[in-house]
C-alpha cells in the first residue's frame, strides 16, 4: 500500500514564547493518538513553531484506512437466548443496536461464560476523508494555559487564527475551523515579508518559509541565535553569560533572529550585578556580558526579529529603555542603603503573609525557633549565626529595590548584610534560604542557608495545611509541592537524619494558635504529602516497586530510605532475587499482623524448624550490626542467606499444625524473620 505525508500550518497571532513547546509536544500527542484510532499507520512526526505559526509533519500513512473486522461484545448466552434456544428481546435489541440481524450473532466463549457478539467487517475508508474530520479536532483540543475566543465565532485557540494550511499527498484537505477554511497558503514574515506562499509538501513549506524571512524550526533558529549571540560578545571583547533558560524564550519570540549589541553606562555597575542581570534577563529580554574573571561588563545583546537598514538606531533604542531601567535599580539601591536590614525587620510587622497566619514577622518568628532547632540536633556550633539569618532573611522584601525587581529576594538581602558589615555566613544564608528555586536548581551549600530554608519552607506547608490551604489537582497557589520538594532534596543531598514527624510536630506547635483544623489531622495530611513528594522524586531515579516496598516499611528518616530503596534496587539485579522475594512475600502472607510469643526450641518438631531457627539467629545479629551502620546491601545479602531453610520449611512443615503450642510457635518464628527483614522493605510489594 502506498504511504503520504501529512503537512499542517496553523497560522495565527503572536502566540506567547512559553506556550509553544508545550504546543508541539502537545500536537504530536494528539496526531498518534487520532491516527491510532483510525487504525492508520505513521512513520516520523515533526513539529515546528514560532510566535505565528503551528505546523507538523506526518510522514507514511497509508492513502486508504485498512479494513477492520469489529467484535462487538452482547448479552450472555443465558439472556441472549430463551429455554427454547431462540433469541429473546436482549438479543433482538443488540443486533438492532448494532446494525445487524439477529441470525449472525455469534457465541464467544469467556472466562465468565458464554456471551453473544455481533462481528462486523468494516471497510477502510480513504485517508483524506478521515483527516477532514480530524484535523478540526487536533486544532480544537491543544490545550493552552488560557485561550481565547474571537469575534462571534464559538472556537477558542490560544489566539485568533488568520489561515490554515493542511495537505496529504500535496492536495488539501478540506475543512473549517470557525472562519477559517483550510488551503495550501501561507504567509511569510509580518515585516519583511508580509505576503502568502503556496505550500506543496514539508520540504518545500521549509524552503519557501525560509525565502520569505521564517526560521520555522525552533532547534534552528535557537543554534542560530546561540552561534551569533557568542561572536557579538566575543567580538565586544568579552564572554557570553550562560542563560539556558533565556536562551530557550527567545527562540519563540522570534521567527527571524538577528543579535544586536548594546552598551550601558560603566557607573551602574557599582550596582549589586545580580540587579543589572535581572532588569536585563527579566524585563528586556538582554543577554549578560562578562570578563575573563567572571565580572560584569557594560555591554549586552538582544535580539530582534527583524534585520534592520540602520542597526544604529535599535541600538539606541534599546540603550535609552535600559538605562531607564538601571537608572530605577540605582536609585532604590541607594535609597535602602540608608535603612538597615534590622530595622526593616520591625516592618515585617505590618506586612500580611497570610490572613489566618498572620503577619511575616510572625512567620518569621516561628521558622526562626525551627531552624534554631535544627541548628540544635545537627550543627550547634551554628546556631547563633542560623539564629541571625533566620531573622534578617526576609527584611529585604520591605526594600524599595526588592518591591520593584521581586526576582532578587534573597540576593539583595545578602548584599545589604554584606555591606551592613553582617558575617559573611549570615549573609549568604539569607540569599540561601530561597533555595532551590526550581525543580532541578540550586540547592543551599550550607548548614545555616539549608536550616533555615527547611524551617521556612515547612512553617509554609503546616501553615497552609493547617488552614486548609491544600493543593487540589493543578492548583497550587502557595508553590506547597515546590517547598515539599526542596526540602526533601535539601535533606537528601546534606544527608540530614532527621524524623520527618517530629519536625512536623515542631512546626505544628509553633502554629497552634493559628490552626483551624485538628493538629492530628495537618499532621496526618502533611507528612502523606511529604511522602507522595518523595515517592515521586525518588521513583525517577529506581524502579517503581522497590521504592514503594522500602517507603512502606517507613519513611520518616529520608535519608535512611532513600538508602533502603538504593540497596533494594541493586539487590534486584541479583539472579536469585526473584525467588527470593517470592520465599519472603509467603512468609508475609502468613504471619500478616505477626505473633507476638517467643520462640521455643523444644517444641520443634521437625529438624527443618531447627535449623530455619539456627540460620535466623546466626543472621540476626549480622544483620542488626548492618542495619545499624546503614549498609543495607550487606542487610540484604545476609537475609537472602534464609531463602533456602525457608524453602526446606515450607516444603516440610505444615504451619497451621492442630497443636495450638506447635502453631504459635512456627508462627512466631515466621514473625521473627518477616520482622527482620520488614524493616527493610515489604517484599509484597515487589514485582516477581
């Protein structure tokens, strides 16, 4: 059967850079996903986007949908058909249900009995026909963040969509999407080509784009603008600073890109550089430069999305508005100066963090005795510097510089107590504390910025919990799941032993005049959130069931689980596993809730319960010492060492003997072992 390709073009208003890639992963999703149901094979997909345009490719589907032979399940045998084996009205309603008589209805055996079905041939219909009606779909249901509706025309799309191309095999497929009747033209660049195109194929679309000023492929146009934005800085006598995350905007707000390059007056740089990069990065969308050490040059680079007679005036334009800008950030950082962090501090007192738990000063009150705590059980020599970052680390957000750039919270408050004359230690601590930011990011690199990051972060979880302030599906307005995350990775990557649960009970006591649920209720709530967080985390790193078998043997010291869960998963790899687990699921099933008797060698009375007795205790207390040092490899190596006297017990022993005494007795031995190796992990909760 001969294959086609599909070609798409969506073409609309300027889209916003961060919905895009989402759009594209979103539209390749949704083409399997139709294709599969229209029982149409598909070779390479590929998608493309810029702010004005959607477009994919499917490469080899086939011209016809192929036949299809449908079962389609009915009423059991016992309903279908009356004593007198002819249909009865159940049957009669499903062949009329289903388009077909009576007579064909066919008897297909199950495991639950016997039941009718209709089985139908259906013919393959031609591929266009089945594209006319699904291409409307796709287009209908891409989901966005927000989408709008234009006009009186009932569809919505992120925004109002001006043409739509949609071809197979080069001809068009015809359809509607509000206005908009699909074709085979496109539209060149808004400015330097502001005209259609027709389109015959994938291949000539991305010629014909690229004549008329569109880099359509993302990957494209983001090398284009990695490749010239490193020449402009090096030609500007200096080193680009890397910016990923800017990187990757940029790329889709443009279709054309050409870099320009910029300077700003030397005399802002007396200014904190984080401030400079931030009103560069976050509201021009500018490029940092740096020097061979690493410090901040007058310059920056922009891009545009259109190429220019005289360059010289975007430049300047783009000067004028940032000096604007870095005139602001000069004025506020001169203007806090003259205030110090501490007595901003006393301001906290009118600043509402939350209506039912008070005001920030409050706040900071609370995850300041927690940290304090922490500081106790894990590093006390800190404790007067943790103690200090904890009360200076939100002064800043009443700072002039802080109200106007929210993205240097934390930053400005280091470099206030820096020149304040604060400890060095302090001051990063109060920029630490916002840490990490994002999943993936940057995590405190000290016991005083990670102590009271955990403690502030917390206080924000059992506060919003114990107000009912609980994240519902997607909604998440107190970033609760972020601060759960970072405190987890905090944790793991400092290695901190601590109890979860007495920490939470800690933050609970603090907020106990402020809760409005049962504190047994938050608790019960937040330490399952903390668990689904970790779960989570630690599920993309090891396989699924070993983590759900160590976290279900506990989960209240992370950094122990997360080593039960590391050994377990090494162990799996080990041939003799499987059965392994199997011996060791049979023993919990058993034993269940287990028995609590001591175990009697006299009343043995098989030499296999012996020696399953003598194993155990050979093992325990190599286990204990193995456990106690957290060597959980070794934990298992040595209980793997029971299979064999469990195997030989099983096979010999009849544990539910009628002897009472002789029952309890291999019960407890039983319980024993499943209790040795429970606390390592449920083994049920394995894959065998």
């Amino acid at each position: 059967m001969s294959t086609k390709e599909l070609f798409l073009e969506i073409g609309t208003e300027e889209i916003p850079a961060g919905f895009l890639p989402k759009a594209m992963a979103d539209m390749e999703a949704l083409i399997k996903k139709e294709l599969e149901n229209a029982r149409l094979g598909f070779g390479e997909i590929r998608t493309l986007a810029t702010p004005r345009r959607l477009a994919l490719s499917v490469k080899d589907i086939p011209a016809i949908q192929p036949d299809a032979e449908i079962t389609a399940m009915g009423p059991a045998k016992s309903i279908a058909f009356g004593p007198d084996n002819k249909p009865t009205k159940a049957a009669e309603g499903f062949a009329r249900g289903q388009g077909v008589d009576v007579t064909s209805l066919q008897l297909i055996a199950t495991d639950k009995g016997e039941y009718v079905a209709a089985v139908k041939k259906e013919t393959g219909r031609p591929t266009p026909d089945l594209l006319a009606e699904m291409l409307p779909r796709l287009i209908a249901t891409i989901p966005f963040k927000k989408s709008m509706r234009w006009g009186d025309f009932d569809v919505r799309f992120a925004r109002p969509i001006h043409w739509i191309v949609a071809l197979f095999d080069r001809v068009v497929v015809p359809f509607t999407f509000g206005p908009i009747a699909s074709g085979d033209i496109s539209r060149g660049h808004r400015f330097m080509a502001n005209q259609q195109f027709p389109v015959r194929d994938f291949v000539h679309y991305v010629e014909e784009c690229e004549r008329h000023f569109v880099i359509p492929d993302p990957e494209q146009r983001k090398e284009t603008i990695r490749r010239e934005i490193h020449r402009v800085a090096k030609a500007a006598g200096g080193h680009l600073l890397p910016d990923e995350g800017l990187l990757d905007e940029v790329t889709y707000l443009v279709e054309y890109p050409s870099v320009v390059h910029g300077t700003f007056p030397a005399d802002f740089l007396k200014v904190p550089k984080e401030v400079l990069i931030t009103s560069m990065r976050s509201h021009q969308r500018y490029f940092s430069i740096v020097d061979d050490n690493g410090k901040l040059l007058p310059g920056f680079i922009t891009i545009n999305n259109t190429l220019t007679e005289d360059p010289t005036v975007v430049v300047k334009g783009n000067e004028r508005v940032l000096r604007a800008r870095l005139s602001d950030a000069r004025f506020f950082f001169d203007e806090d100066r003259k205030v110090k962090l501490e007595t901003r501090v006393e301001s906290l007192k009118s600043v509402v963090y939350q209506q039912k738990l008070g005001t920030s000063f409050e706040k900071m009150e609370r995850f300041r005795a927690l940290a304090e705590g922490l500081a106790d059980r894990l590093n006390p020599a800190v404790k007067a510097k943790t103690s200090r970052a904890a009360f200076l680390c939100k002064a800043d957000l009443v700072s002039g510089m802080v109200g106007e750039f929210p993205e240097v919270q934390g930053i400005m408050g280091r470099e206030y107590a820096l020149l304040e004359g604060e400890d060095a230690a302090v001051a990063t601590a109060i920029a630490e504390h916002y840490l990490p930011t994002q999943a993936g990011g940057d995590l405190p690199a000290s016991d005083i910025g990670a102590f009271v990051s955990i403690a502030d972060k917390l206080d924000t979880i059992c506060g919003c919990f114990g107000v009912g302030l609980i994240p519902t599906g997607s909604a998440d307005p107190y970033a609760l799941r972020r601060s759960a995350l970072g405190v987890i990775n905090i944790i793991l990557d400092r290695e901190y032993r601590l109890s979860l649960e007495s920490l939470t009970d800690a933050a609970l006591g603090l907020l106990a005049a402020k809760l409005t649920r049962p504190a047994a209720d938050v608790k019960t709530d937040v330490l399952e959130f903390f668990k689904g967080r970790f779960v989570n985390l630690l599920a993309d790193r090891y396989p699924t069931d070993a983590v759900d078998a160590a976290v279900a043997a506990g989960c209240d010291d992370l950094v122990d689980t997360t080593a039960r869960i590391g050994a377990l998963a090494a162990f799996k790899g080990r041939d003799d596993f499987e059965p392994l687990a199997v011996a060791f699921k049979r023993v919990g099933n058993i034993v269940k809730d287990g028995t609590d008797a001591a175990v009697q060698a006299g009343l043995f009375q098989d030499v296999v319960e012996g020696e399953l007795h003598a194993t155990f205790l050979e093992v325990q207390d190599k286990v204990v010492a193995a456990v106690a040092s957290r060597d959980y490899v070794v934990a298992l190596a040595e209980i793997a060492t029971l299979r064999g006297p469990v195997d030989q017990f099983f096979d010999k022993v009849m544990v539910m003997a009628e002897d009472e005494q002789v029952r309890t007795n291999r019960l407890a031995l039983l319980t024993s072992i499943a209790r040795l190796f429970g606390g390592i992990a449920d083994f049920s909760r394995i894959t065998t």
